[in-house]
C-alpha cells in the first residue's frame, strides 16, 4: 500500500516496547484495517545503549526534534510518562501538525484542558484511550458507545497494584506492609509505591472518567483522595465477617442540582456486586447510564502488551481518519460547567472500628454520640479484647459525610474511647 503512515514514538520502555510489538505482530491485519501501511521511524530514548527488541528498520535518537522537526512523521505516540518534559513535547508536536496519542493519566489530568485546546488549534487528534484502564477500553465507549446517555454513576477498580494487594489481604490475611513487599518483588507497584498506595494514580484517572461522564471539567484538586495505608487485617476480617469486601474505588457519582462528587477511597463493597469479583492486578469500570442500565468493563488494567492494545487501537483511529480524509471527530467533550459537590454533602453507610474502655455504660455513651449527630446505626458488633481495650464495630444507615464526621469528632471527646481505628464507607450501589 502506498503513502504509509509514519509514526514517532516518544518512549520505549514498558508500554513503548508493547507498541513496537503488536505493530510488528498484526501490522498486516493493522494496514488492511486502516486501507494503508503504518511505519515507526524514530523512537525516542534517554538511553541510547540499552538493548531493546522490536526496532529493526528504526531509528533510535535522544534528540525528540528529530521526531517533531521530521515532516514525514504525522502521528507521535507520547509513552515516557510524567509531566517534564511529556507535556511539552505534545504541545510542540501539535503545533507542528502531529495528531498525539498518550498512554500518560498524569498529564491529562492535569493538563487536558490545554492539550485539547492545543489540538483543536492545530486541527489535529488527541487521544488518551490507554491512561485509564490500561487495555480495558473505556474513554473511546463514554465518549462514543454511551454517548447517548446520561451517566449518573462510576465506580472503577483502576489501580492494579492496591486491587493486588487488597485481594491478597482478604485471601491469606497478611498485613499491609508484607502484600507492599510482595507487590513490589513482583514487579506491580513502582520502587516508590505512594502514587498507588496514596489513591493518586487512582485519582488521576478518576478525574480523566468524571470529567467525560459529565461532560465537566474535573480538576485533580477537585478529586477527594484516600488511598489503602490505613487499611489492616482486622479490616479485612470484619468486612468478610458482615458479607463485604474491602476495594478502592474511584467514584464519579452525579448528584443532580448539588453537583458532581468525583473521589477516590477504599469502601466496603457487597460480596455479591460484580466489582467484588474482581481480583489481583485486574481492573474494572462498572457504570450506570440511564438508557444502558449498569455496565462493566473489565480486563488488565497495566502491562505492557495490554496497554499497547490501547494505545495501538488509537493509532488505528486516528490513521483511518486520516485515511478518509476526516477531520478530528470527538475532540474535548467538557461542554458542562458542573458544580463540585463536596465530600461533606454526599451520602453513604460507613464502618467505623474503634477500641474503647471495657466497663458499663460505654455503648450507650458512644450510641447517644452517634444519635447527637443524627447518624442513625445500623448494627454494632463486640466480638474481641485488644492491647486491653474492647473492639467495637459500628455500621451506620445512609448519612451524609458531614454528620458522620460530627459523630467522630464528638467520639473523640470521650475519655472512653481510647481511638477510632478507622472509618471507611459502605457502598451499596
Ligand atoms: P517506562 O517503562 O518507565 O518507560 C519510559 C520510556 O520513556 C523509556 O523508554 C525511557 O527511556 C523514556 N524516557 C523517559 N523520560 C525520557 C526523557 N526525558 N527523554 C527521552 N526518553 C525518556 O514507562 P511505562 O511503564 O512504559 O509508562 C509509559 C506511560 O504509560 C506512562 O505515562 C504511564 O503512566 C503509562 N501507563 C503505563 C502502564 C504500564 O503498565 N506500565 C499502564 C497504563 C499507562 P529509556 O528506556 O532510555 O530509559
Ligand atoms: N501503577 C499502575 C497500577 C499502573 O498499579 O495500576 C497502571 O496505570
């Protein structure tokens, strides 16, 4: 076929050396699919020595202005990660006339707005299937397959390290700290494992998800963060006990005229709700839209081959539309200005663990904190001693956050309550 389209790539590392992989393995199923032949010609590294596979025919360089000064090359696929120097280089690609592909959640996040103000000035693509989800396709079906409705609900399982770690907690009751190890020995979590831990790799792509769910721009300040640091066995034990399990989720939830809640926190979910199910390093995206009803999309969340599967399904998209002539289709989709709704207004059951003083009339002090602040019990469990003090669990009916952060300050005022161990929400979407 003639006239290939040529592409540079910035990065070849996990998912750049994937690229290269799936390209070289179905690029005769690719070229048919597109009506024409695609080609990598420059890769950029920082490191020129490194052996690397798959690079036959290209050129290696540590120079990215032989990609963006190279007029033959109109797609560059963006996989070196981080925002310094990535987000600048996709700007300068632009505004060079180069259609961008990124597999990077931090730099979309935190730059989208100005990464797609930049394409539509420059008239080409921008596409970031691969930074949420990893092979899981959700943005091209919320931007297109489920456009015709209106999304009320995500909840998506999109850290693969914590959903390893949370699934081997629950399996073998190892503690926190030993799973963090394991994770890492395995090659899941980073060698700094906090952006997994702490909920912000998370909350990045939960940002990305809320703002084409509602068609508003969610900004990263605007995502509420927890990650799974404070989570302990005796946590997992008593969410497997009352029937749930621990996951962390992102959730964008719409609340109508109060607003939008985009956030990030682990939550006891109903054994029987399909995200329960889902285990290790996988992900999945469960959403509820007003004409499909509930949906889930799951799959492998990281790795190299199947992130590729993304991003090389973007170059598919943006190849065939150069094909045929198109200009870019689905640009920024934040037509909304939404409002925020706070944490303190959304609503939920909560499990809350704490240790007090074993002696009478201490479940009525601590019933009359919960009934002062208006947060109505569900249920309250004694079942064990620890380190001298008796280990009470409460589980709330649907309170707003605000009154049940009332209920906890006023818990801690009382001399019988030694801590509150931790409050973590019930979801019973
Ligand atoms: P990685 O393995 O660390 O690879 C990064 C690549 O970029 C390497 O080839 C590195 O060159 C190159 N690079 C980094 N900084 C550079 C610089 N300043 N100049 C030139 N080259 C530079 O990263 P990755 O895991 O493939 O991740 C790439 C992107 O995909 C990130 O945005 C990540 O968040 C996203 N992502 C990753 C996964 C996953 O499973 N890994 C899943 C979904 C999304 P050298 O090889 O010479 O060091
Ligand atoms: N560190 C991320 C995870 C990689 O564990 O899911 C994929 O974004």
């Amino acid at each position: 076929m003639s006239n290939k389209i040529v592409i540079g790539i910035l990065g070849s590392g996990t998912v750049g050396s994937g690229v290269l992989q799936v390209i070289k393995e179905n690029g005769e199923d690719i070229a048919r699919r597109i009506g024409r032949d695609i080609s990598v010609k420059t890769v950029l590294v920082r490191d020129l020595t490194k052996k690397r596979a798959n690079m036959d025919g290209i050129k290696l360089t540590d120079n990215v202005e032989d990609i963006i000064n190279d007029p033959e090359i109109s797609i560059v696929v963006e996989l070196m990660g981080g925002i310094h120097p990535s987000l600048d280089y996709m700007l300068k690609a632009m505004e060079a006339g180069k259609h961008i592909i990124t597999a990077n959640k931090d730099a979309v996040a935190q730059f989208g707005e100005r990464l797609f103000s930049t394409a539509e000035k420059h008239n080409v693509e921008f596409k970031f299937e691969a930074s949420v989800g990893g092979g899981i396709p959700i943005i091209t079906p919320l931007k297109q397959c489920l456009t015709a409705n209106k999304i009320s609900l995500i909840m998506g399982i999109v850290n693969g390290t914590t959903n390893y770690m949370l699934t081997k907690m629950t399996a073998d009751g190892c503690d926190y700290d030993e799973v963090l190890q394991e994770a890492q020995a395995r090659g899941y979590a980073e060698a700094n494992p906090a952006a997994d831990v702490e909920g912000l790799d998370a909350a990045r792509k939960a940002a990305i998800l809320g703002s084409i769910a509602f068609n508003t721009r969610i900004k990263l300040d605007d995502v509420h963060v927890e990650g799974i640091t404070k989570i302990k066995a005796a946590d997992i034990a008593y969410a497997k006990e009352l029937g749930y399990v621990i996951k962390l989720l992102a959730v964008a939830k719409d609340y109508g005229e109060d607003g939008v809640n985009v956030r990030v926190h682990p939550v006891f979910l109903p054994s029987s709700h399909p995200l329960s199910t889902v285990k290790d390093v996988f992900n999945a995206i469960f959403l509820r839209g007003n004409a499909i009803g509930d949906a889930m999309f799951y799959g492998r969340g990281a790795g190299s081959l199947p992130t590729a599967s993304a991003v090389v399904a973007d170059i598919i998209a943006v190849a065939r539309n150069m094909v045929i002539g198109n200009t870019p289709v689905t640009g920024c989709t934040c037509y909304n200005d939404r409002r925020i709704c706070p944490l303190e207004e959304t609503e939920s059951s909560y499990y809350i663990r704490l240790w007090v003083d074993d002696e009478p009339g201490v479940l009525g002090a601590i019933a009359t904190a919960f009934g002062d602040s208006d947060v109505s019990l569900k249920s309250v469990i004694q079942t064990r001693m620890v380190q001298g003090h008796a280990e009470i669990v409460a589980v709330t009916h649907v309170v707003k956050h605000k009154k049940l952060e009332k209920a906890a300050e006023l818990l801690r005022t009382l001399s019988v309550v030694y801590k509150i161990c931790n409050i973590i929400r019930v979801e019973e979407e």
